[in-house]
C-alpha cells in the first residue's frame, strides 16, 4: 500500500460515537452506526456479508474503507479443562494474549484480556516481565479481544478480567475508556468486571474518581516492602503501608470489596510468619485474600526460578491469613496443560518461531 492510499478503519472494539462519527464521514446517515453497532456487539458478525439489514452497495463500501477486527489470531491452544488460550495479532505485527475460561459448576465464561503489549513492572515470577514493555493497548484493542473470543468460541461471555499481560493502570487512559465501552456496548456488568492491578498508587487513585463498580485486585505478592520491592520491582516507589491506604480510600469513595492475590512461591512468600503479617496487614480493609500457588515458568534463558509450594504449606499459610477473620481462597487453576500463566503462550510462540 503506497502512503497515498488510505488505512481501512477496523470497526470492532469501537464505541457508538467513533462508528457515528465513521459512518459520517462517509456520508451515510447515522442510524448506520447503530445497525453496524448491533452487528459488532450483539450479533458477533464476522463479515460485512453477515449485515443483511444493510444495502449491497453500504456492505461494499465498508468493504473498501474499513476492515471488522482489529486483530488476527496467530494461535490457538485448547485445554483438556476447556480453556481457550488466544494469541492475537495486532496491526501492527505484534502479539498479545487472552484467555477464555468456563468453571463446570457455572455455565458462564470469563475472559482474562491484556492492557499493553509486554510489561514493564518486571514480577520476578511472571513471562512477561521477562519480555519488557512493548507498548501501551488502545482501548479498541482491549475491548476487540473479547469481541474476537465471543466470535471464535460462540460463547457469550459474562466475566472480564484485565489480568492477562502488562499493568492496566500503567495504561490508564485507554483501560478506563475501555472499561465504559465494556460495560455500555459489550454489555457486561460492571460487578462481572475485575481490574487486576500489581499496585500504581495513581492508578487506583484515578480509577477511584470513575466510581465504576467494577471489582479492584492488588496482586499484593508480599507482606513487607522490602520482599515486595524484589517480586514486583517497579511498586518500590509506594510502600505497602501508602497501597493500604490507596485501597482504603478507593473503598471509602465506590463501596466496593477489594480482592487481594498473594502468589504464594515455596520458601519465598509461604511461611506462617508471612501469613500472618499477611492478616495483619489488610485488617482493616474491607477485602478477601485469593492465595496462588505458584506455577513454576521458563524464562526464555530456561531458568525457572522459584517453586511451586506444596500443598501442605498452602493450606498452613491459608489458616494464618484467615485468623483475622477475612475470607481466604486457593485460586482454582485452569489450562494447567496449556502455558496458561500470563506470556507463557507468547514466550513458547515466539520460542517455537526462533527455533
Ligand atoms: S505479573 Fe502482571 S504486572 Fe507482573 S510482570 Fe507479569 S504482566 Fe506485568
């Protein structure tokens, strides 16, 4: 394509607005945006062909000037649990993960979306982070990913999670405006929506202002600074005590319980010491505390650097940390067979392509 020629517009993953306003410059009337709208959102349409309610002559010139999705899936791996785990394609070349899971004992399904390409909090744990920071996602392309999984999957999916690669609230912006097209075009409920964040004190205080009810997680990993600094390098600018008192705040202005993740790594993060620390700590918080046990990963060099804890200590450190009372889980875990940790799939596609 020469610079002259113009850049068809992907459709899917864009609010109302940015369709009227498309819509528009082609000198179609508005009510177009909503019919298209409908399609994108509602009836998952993967073609222009499938917008029957549209003129030949509307669907060919969408066809010229815009394109549906504004991503490809590269890959696809299937668990023996039912899990689906995606790697998509951007515009531009480069990849980022989602995952759509299904729980026996609900019939609904979740899907786990990305906000940036890689990431750049560096959790000593996490693939990702291994990766470094690519770029940040537009909103378009975080919404798109679930849009592109209700497609290829035909599920309706119930449940969001921004816990797939990169820091959402490093990416704030776009994760907002992302957040009220989730809930006013997808149509998923804002208590159905879970911000996983690994703790930028601005971010929590910004998305406070929003007032949305969706549901905050801290992946809270350590119950002291000091360890905390060497999981999640980028949070050594706020102490866990300035993160207490962030989340506080955020309760006090949305009312909304705050999901603490403790990832639980063998001799590191699992002794009843910490446990306890753990309790203390979020005390007074109005929270739950959703314990991981940790899923041993590659980096791309092959070291695997910490250990899954056994069973025995799970349950010893989930006893500690309820003694104040507060709800205490082990994470069910899904697609175990697949590399279903955030940027595993990406570091084995890639890992696969270089060999
Ligand atoms: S765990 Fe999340 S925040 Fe930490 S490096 Fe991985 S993607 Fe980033």
């Amino acid at each position: 394509m020469n610079e002259l020629e113009e850049v068809p517009i992907a459709l899917s993953g864009l609010t109302l607005e940015e369709i009227e306003a498309f819509v528009l410059s082609l000198g179609l009337p508005k009510f177009r945006a909503r019919q298209i709208h409908t399609w994108i959102y509602v009836k998952y349409a993967g073609s222009f062909d499938e917008m029957t309610d549209l003129s030949k002559d509307v669907r060919d010139l969408l066809k010229l000037k815009a394109t549906l999705s504004s991503l490809e899936l590269a890959h696809l791996q299937v668990s023996d649990d039912g899990t689906r785990k995606y790697l998509f394609k951007l515009a531009d070349g480069k990849l980022v993960e989602s995952v759509l899971m299904s729980f026996e004992d609900r019939a609904t399904y979740s899907a786990c979306v990305s906000s940036q390409v890689g990431c750049a909090v560096g959790c000593t744990f996490c693939a990702t982070g291994y990766l470094g920071f690519k770029r940040n996602l537009t909103s378009q392309e975080i919404i798109d990913q679930v849009l592109a999984i209700q497609r290829e999957s035909g599920h309706r999916v119930a449940n969001v999670v921004y816990m797939g690669q990169g820091e959402p609230l490093l990416n704030v912006d776009e994760v907002i405006k992302s957040l009220h097209t989730m809930i006013n075009s997808v149509g998923i409920g804002a208590r159905h929506i879970t911000v996983s964040t690994s703790g930028i004190v601005p971010g929590i205080e910004r998305l406070a202002q929003e007032d949305l009810q969706i549901t905050l997680a801290l992946s809270l990993h350590a119950p002291d600074s000091e360890l905390r600094e060497q999981i999640v390098p980028i949070t050594r600018k706020w102490s866990v005590e300035d993160l207490m008192d962030a989340l506080y705040e955020y309760y006090k202005k949305t009312g909304r319980r705050i999901t603490i993740e403790y990832v639980l790594l063998a001799g590191v993060t699992d002794s009843a010491e910490q446990a306890k620390e753990l309790a203390m700590l979020v005390k007074r918080l109005h929270c739950n505390i959703n314990l991981i046990p940790y899923n041993p990963t590659e980096a791309l060099d092959g070291t695997v650097l910490y250990k899954r804890p056994t069973l025995e200590a799970q349950r010893r450190f989930k006893r500690f940390a309820e003694s104040t009372g507060k709800t205490v889980t082990i994470r069910l875990e899904r697609g175990t067979d697949i590399d279903a940790a955030c940027g595993q799939l990406h570091n084995a596609f890639e890992n696969d392509q270089a060999s």
